[in-house]
C-alpha cells in the first residue's frame, strides 16, 4: 500500500519522503524523458501513443503527441533536435519530433530486435553514437551501437549474451498479443535498461534479470564484449544483490543512481562510487504498483516514477533533503 509519507534511509540518513500523483489516465506508462525544450514525454507502451505530461493531471483525454508507434519504449532527444523513440514491436528506432502519426514519421533504424531502451553518448570526432538494448532471444539480450553521425549508422553488436528472462503480455487481451510476444513483452525491465549518466561520456547498464548494474565506457572495453567478460572487466560492476531491476537515472547533483524494482514495487538508490551488494539496502520509495521509470525534475528536486500497473506517474519530494 503506497503512503504519501514515507520515513526512508538515503546515504545513512533518515528523511520524510512525500509522494503524491502527477499525472493519471495513462494506459501502461513505461517511459519517460525531458526534452530539451523542458516538456516531459511518456510512453504509454501497449496504447501506442507518445503524450506530453509536462503540466500534469488527467491525461486520459488529453490528444497525444504521437500515435500509431508499435510499444514505444524508451524517448531519446539528440543533439541535432530529433526525438527518438524505440518501436519494441515495430522493430524499430523512430524520429518523433514532428509529432502525429507514427507511421508517418522517419525511421532512423528498422529491422532490430525489440529494441527497447536508449542512450546517447557523444564519442568525440565521430559525433553522437546511440546505444539500444535488443532483444537477442527470449532468454538473451544485447546491446547495440548505432552512429548518428553522417557516416554509415549499420547497427552493430557491443555487448552479446546478456542473461534475461521472458515479460509479461501486457495489459491488453491475448489476442492482441503479437507474434513472438515474449520477446517483446511489456514487462521489458525483465531485459535490461542504459541510462547515459548525464552526459559523462559512458553509461550504466541494468542487468534486470540478475539485479546487476555495470559502468560502461566503450573507450575502455573491446568492440565487441560478452557478458561474462563483462563481469570480469575490472571495475565495470557497481552493483550487485538487487532485485530485478527496471529503470533507472543518475542524480548529478547528489551522484547517486535510483533504479526501480517492480516487483517490489520500489525505487532505491545505488551510490556508483560504492560498489557493492544492496541487497539489504532501505528503499527510497515503496508501495508503488509495478513501477518502470524514473525521471528527475529539470531543478533535480523532484523525483517522478511510472507505475505501469495503475497508469500514473508520481511525484516524490524529499528523497534529497
């Protein structure tokens, strides 16, 4: 049962948390990202819409921003002003930015394998490289480059033989399931999840299925990478002994990285330069009904979390202070 009070541990100390609904009506929000004109987008993954919830509220009759995606997932702004939005079950990497009907819309990629989460790093002379997590099998994942730069954007395997394990249909009735849907199930946090720490030139990369997160920085690793050398890479491993892990976001101010657990139902926070076993570790937030996402407000005071199985986005306060 979700309080809107909750007495939690952060960094050793205890804080008053507050949490209340920011946004409602939404039909299986899995992910959520700012761009960079300060408007806050969420995937509704199984409705196949893009919404804008910047201002908060009922969203249920609000219009979308985008429609007609194939289970939208994560939402990555680049640097040249394009709004990319992973297709799970479209196979698909698609420019959102002119808003509308997604089948009208530009494909930077097709052809992938239920692509589902994003990041960004800019690699230097070779301009931004995008990172999608894909679906290899039901039981393995991958993570795949891809250029945005001017050059050839051939996709190519970074990390192989990630250890997952098959989602859930989702929340609409079997026979809108697709072919094949245990790969690209909406339950995708049992794969794995990027997030591009703020912009610090690597990413962290969540294990779902194992409770792991790992530090990735490509200059370091070989160009092609196994998850089991992975593991033994020195200092790749930052945290170990979760449960199965969805989204997650570093917090630059504060340096510490909140993941979510759903089944848990909660958000905890990792401290990258600590690594260690959290297993034990007091979450930030709890009672959250399958929670996916985190975000920050654009002052990083505020904290906001998709819960998928209610169709709400939560604001919490105080999770810093």
């Amino acid at each position: 049962m979700l309080k809107e009070v909750q007495e939690v541990n952060v960094g050793g100390r205890t804080r008053r948390v507050h949490v209340r609904p920011f946004a409602w009506g939404l039909k299986n929000p899995s992910h959520m990202e700012w761009t960079p004109d300060g408007r806050l987008l969420v995937s509704e993954h199984t409705a196949g819409t893009v919404r804008d919830i910047t201002k908060g509220g009922d969203a249920s009759e609000a219009k979308p921003l985008v429609y007609n995606l194939q289970g939208p997932a994560a939402i990555r702004p680049t640097e040249d002003g394009k709004v990319l939005v992973a297709e799970t079950w479209g196979g698909a990497i698609t420019d959102i930015a002119g808003g509308g009907d997604a089948t009208k819309l530009p494909k930077l990629s097709e052809n992938l394998k239920g692509p589902y989460t994003l990041a960004v790093l800019n690699t230097g002379k070779k301009g931004e490289t995008l990172f999608v997590s894909e679906s290899s099998s039901s039981f393995m994942t991958q993570i795949t480059r891809l250029s945005l730069g001017n050059h050839e954007r051939e996709p190519k395997a970074f990390i192989l033989d990630i250890p997952a394990r098959h989602g859930e249909p989702g929340l609409t009735p079997p026979e809108s399931w697709p072919d094949k849907w245990e790969k690209y199930a909406a339950a995708g946090c049992v794969k794995n999840w990027i997030d591009d720490a703020a912009g610090r030139g690597f990413f962290y990369l969540a294990v779902g299925s194992l409770g792991q997160i790992f530090r990735i920085n490509p200059d370091e690793l070989p160009e092609k990478i196994t998850y089991s050398e992975l593991v033994a890479h020195p200092n790749a491993l930052v945290a170990w002994g979760l449960h199965r892990l969805g989204g997650m976001r570093f917090h630059p101010s504060s340096g510490l990285l909140f993941a979510v657990q759903p089944e848990m139902g909660e958000v905890i926070a990792v401290d990258p330069a600590q690594p260690g076993n959290y297993h034990f570790q007091p979450p930030v937030v709890r009672g959250l009904r399958m929670p996916t996402c985190v975000r920050f407000s654009q002052d990083s005071e505020k904290m906001y979390v998709c819960s998928s199985a209610d169709g709400v986005v939560w604001e919490v306060e105080g999770f810093l202070t």
